[in-house]
C-alpha cells in the first residue's frame, strides 16, 4: 500500500501549448509500470479549456465542482455538473473546459500507450467556445 498525504501532492501550472486560460494540474499517483494509468486533478480558471486533443487509449473525466463543458469534433457541447463522468473513446478528438463564469475541477484518468496518454492538436477559438 503506498498512500501519498494531500499536502504532498504535487502541482503545477498547465503548459500554455495544450491550454487556453489558467489551469493548475495536481498529479494524482497511481501505480508503477506495468499499469498504465495516470491521472490528474485539473482545475481551469472561468474560460479556461484544453486544447483539441485525443487519447490512444481513450479518457475519463469526473466532474468534481463547477460546470464542465466538453465536445467532441463535430458534436454539441455538452454541460456536466459535479458527480457527472464524461468517457471519450480511444482516439476520439475533443476539448474540455470551465463555464465562463465559475472554476471547474475534474479528476482526469488515461493510459499511455508508448509512453504518451495524449496527442495535442489545435486550440479551441474563443469564438467556438463561446458559443457554447
């Protein structure tokens, strides 16, 4: 059994070539090779979101506080509210963010395949995520 004290987890700021906005990543640990898992607690400042990006192997977010919007290349985009779970498929292009008005955290859960858990694309235009 490993258990790491809140006070010890690390975090940093989101790197400004995957995010738009402010975003605190607090790593969440989880087992040693060979599992695959990483996870993270993400915390996006209002108008805050990721840019578009995949997962080789697919991703799940939990929706801890806030409003979360979430789309996927072609699709609506959806509100989720704490204790809601979004899964993308593996390869599924998407973007995910806080509302405009309040913070949003989510728990963030991926496999890496090859070493990498994502492949970064595109930022999301502020005019495509304000029509949300």
């Amino acid at each position: 059994m490993q258990i790491t004290r809140s006070a010890d987890h690390d975090s940093r700021p989101g790197n400004p070539e995957y995010f738009t906005g402010t975003v605190t990543l607090e790593a969440v640990p989880t087992p040693d090779a060979p599992a695959r898992l990483n996870a993270a607690r993400v915390t996006f400042e209002p108008g805050a979101r990721t840019f578009w990006h995949t997962h080789p192997l697919g991703q799940t977010l939990v929706v801890l506080s806030g409003t979360c919007l979430a789309q996927t290349d072609g699709g609506a985009v959806m509100r989720l509210v704490p204790g809601d779970t979004v899964v993308f498929a593996p390869g599924e292009k998407h973007w995910h963010g806080a509302g405009p008005d309040a913070p949003m955290t989510h728990l963030a859960m991926q496999e890496a395949q090859d070493g990498s858990a994502a492949d970064w694309l595109e930022e999301v235009p502020d005019a495509q995520y304000s029509s949300a």
